[in-house]
C-alpha cells in the first residue's frame, strides 16, 4: 500500500467519520450528551489515532 492510500484508509477517513460524528453530537444531542462523554470520546480516538501511527508506521511512511 502506498503511504498516500495509507494515509487515507487510517487517519484521513477516521477523522472524517469522527468529525461528522462529533458534529451530530454536539448539535442534534446536546442536551443528552454530556461534557465527561464527549471528552472521554476525545480521548479514546486519540489513542485510536497514536496505536494506528505506531502499528502501521512501516506503511506510512514506506517510499
């Protein structure tokens, strides 16, 4: 796979996807969701993203 097509299917589009997620949940569910939920979701796709960079670093960064 090339580092481009890499970068794309492991961090562009679950950022997308989390992004439109957010965005859902900070307009249509605001008044469910709280503070805490939303920081905690902050951090479990930080660690989504850092595991992501440290198993597939080979394919990110291949030439």
């Amino acid at each position: 796979m090339t580092p481009k097509k890499a970068i794309t299917v492991y961090i562009t589009l679950p950022c997308l996807l989390y992004g439109v997620f957010f965005v859902l949940a900070v307009t249509r569910y605001s008044g469910m969701i709280e503070r805490n939920t939303l920081y905690a979701a902050h951090t479990v796709f930080g660690g989504y993203i850092a595991f992501i960079v440290y198993t597939k670093r080979d394919q990110l960064t291949a030439v």
